[in-house]
C-alpha cells in the first residue's frame, strides 16, 4: 500500500501547531480523534516532544495511518488504534488532552454529542480540548464553506454538516468543557481550545 497523503494537513498542519504550542504545553498524553492518515500527529509529535501522542481512528484508516507513524520513529507517538469517535463509549483510559481535526462536520449531530459525552468521561480534570475545523456562526461565514456543507451531505453522508459554534460551545459547556480561546486559522477554520473543568 502507498502511503498515503492529505494535501489539506500540509497546509494547516504548521498553523495549528503554531497555536497548540501555546496551550499543550505541560506533558502528558494526547488523544487524537480520527487521525487519518496520521501526519498530524507525525508533525506535532515531532515539534511538541514532551507529549506522548495517541492517533485513533476506524479500521479503515489504521493501515495507512500506520505507515507515517512507523516511518516517523518517534519515541512519543503510538501505533494508531481502532477507536469509532461516535460510539457511546469509548474503551480507552483517561487523557490530559484530546485533539480532533475535521472531524464535527463530516459527521451527525448524534455523533458530535456522543463524542463530547465521552470526552467529558476520559479528559482529565484541567485537561485540554483542541477541536478544528470550519464552524457556523449564525448561518455559513463563506461561499466555501456553504459549498463544503453541500458536498457532505450529498456525497458523505446526508446528517454530516458544518456545525453551528454556539452548539458546539453550548455542548461543550454541558460536560464540564470551557472554551478559552476561538483562533481563527486559514481557509475559514477555527481552532477552538477548551479546558475540563469539571470537579475542579
């Protein structure tokens, strides 16, 4: 199998380690929802080495995923393991941080509030949530994204869509989760910074 590659991480990888940087700061280990092909994780791994970084996602993606991650070598990244972000829940121990990227809007609203209810259930107390991706703000903020909302739901599935902020943000609030930063990023995306701040 060749390896495989997303142009859309060679493009926002540098931006969002640029932000993360600022906030995955004190070590621990992440958990990353639907990593892909993995180059994520490849690249923030390497910049941010005092993480011990866990890429996940469904079996279909494991194998190529698995390819960047071997390649990379590196002491503080796992193989990828087989975990669906939308089950109701997840098998898996607890987290000091939890990122996602692309990932809301690719999939229902069921799903998007059964992938908070178990974050809320396995991030830490004072654990960090990275959520990006492009988000609503009371209707769609670009012709890009409308168009994006029109190809989920006619090619990848018909409840997917951009997700409105206030949701997002509302959702959140309900499992212990408080925003601490929107950053606006390239391309109408957002990178949404969230901290656990249940039975603090």
């Amino acid at each position: 199998m060749q390896k495989p590659v997303n142009q859309s991480c060679l493009r926002n990888q540098e931006p969002i380690f640029q932000t993360l940087q600022g906030f995955f700061k004190a070590p621990g280990n992440v958990l990353e929802l639907a990593c892909g092909t993995a180059q994520h994780a490849v690249y923030l791994a390497q910049r941010l080495p005092h993480l011990d970084w866990q890429p996940s996602d469904l079996p279909h993606s494991l194998e190529g995923a698995n390819q960047w991650i071997k390649e990379a070598n590196l002491n503080n990244l796992k193989p990828a393991l087989k975990l669906n972000a939308a089950q109701k829940k997840w098998p898996i121990t607890q987290y000091d941080y939890v990122y996602c990227a692309n990932l809301l809007h690719f999939v229902s609203q069921q799903d998007v509030n059964n992938i908070f209810t178990n974050i809320g259930d396995h991030l830490s107390n004072g654990g960090l949530l990275a959520v990006y991706g492009p988000f609503n703000q009371e209707g769609f903020t670009s012709e890009g994204n409308r168009s994006l909302n029109q190809w989920l739901q006619n090619e990848v599935n018909p409840e997917a869509g951009i997700k409105e902020l206030d949701t997002i943000t509302d959702l959140a609030k309900k499992h212990g989760l408080s925003l601490l930063e929107n950053v606006s990023m390239p391309a109408n995306n957002h990178l949404l910074l969230f901290k656990q701040t249940n039975n603090l």
